[in-house]
C-alpha cells in the first residue's frame, strides 16, 4: 500500500480485488474534493456499482441514487442520477487526465458534475480541460484494471466501501 501523507485528503476504495488508495487533490478541486468526502463519510458510495467500464478508456461508478446493488438496484437507471446534494460548478486545470486520474463525470453542462466520476485506464488526453481532475490513484491500480467491462457490464462489480483515510483506525 502506497504511504498516506495526507489522511484527511485520502480515499481508501475497497474493491473485490483489494484497496485502491486515491490521493485528492483539494488545491485543484476543493468542492469536487469535499463532495467526494462527504458521500463517503456518509456511507453513500458503499456498494454502488460500477455502471460503464470501457476497455482502454476508463471505468466510471459512482451514482449514489440508482447504483446502489444493495438498494433497488437497476443497472439500466445506473448512471442517470446523483446525490440529493446540489450540482457543482466545473473547477478545471491543467492537470492532465492522465491514467489512474480520477475525473468529475458530468453531462453536457461543465456545472452538473454531482457524485459520479470516472477512473482513466490511460492517458486520456482529449478530456483535458472539458472534465474536472480532482484525485489520483496512488496504489491499487491493478484492482481497477480488473474490473468487468461493458456499458453497462452484463454482472458488474461496486465499490465494497469508500472511506476518507483519517476515518479509518
């Protein structure tokens, strides 16, 4: 497991594989960084499907509201919806959405990024600028390449817990 110099800005994701560690990047993205603290502190991401995994692209999850495997689950509204917390508005950087980045999913609007993100397989280069980076993959990288791909993917896999580092004894 990679060394956490910054719990409080550190996410631990359990998939069925093992734990992927995810550096936030708050300078670049301080909304988008405390959303993501925020639905995990409260339990919101545990068990939400990833719900569109492109070979070669990246892996997106997190749809609070319809990917929940646990709680009505339906993989066809998978990835139509968010939290009950209001949209953000776009925090866009130079930083490239390079693999292992974690990028803000959104629709066509910049400002309607929600709960949901997406994970790139590789150097995605033609996203920069158009999707908020706000986190890094530090280890575990291996676990996401693993997961079942499709769009959405015929038995897809969720993310066991996500959890903020300082929370975890």
């Amino acid at each position: 497991m990679a060394e956490i110099k910054d719990p409080e800005n550190t996410i631990l994701m359990e998939l069925k594989g093992g734990t992927v560690t995810i550096q936030l990047l708050p300078d670049l993205a301080p909304k988008h960084v405390e959303r993501m603290k925020e639905l995990a502190r409260a339990g919101e991401y545990d068990n939400v499907a990833f719900h569109r995994v492109i070979d070669g692209f990246m892996a997106q999850t997190g749809d609070v509201q319809n990917g929940d495997m646990e709680d009505g689950f339906n993989i066809r509204a998978a990835g139509t919806g968010g939290s009950d917390k209001p949209d953000l508005p776009a925090e866009f950087s130079k930083v490239p959405h390079a693999r292992g980045t974690i990028g803000a999913a959104r629709s066509a609007n910049p400002n309607s990024a929600n709960s949901q993100f997406f994970i790139n397989f590789k150097d995605n280069d033609f996203l920069n600028g158009q999707y908020t980076v706000y986190g890094q993959v530090i280890s575990g990288m291996e676990h996401v390449d693993a997961l079942t791909r499709g769009e959405p993917p015929a038995q897809p896999d969720r993310m066991i817990s996500v959890k903020v580092a300082a929370d975890v004894a």
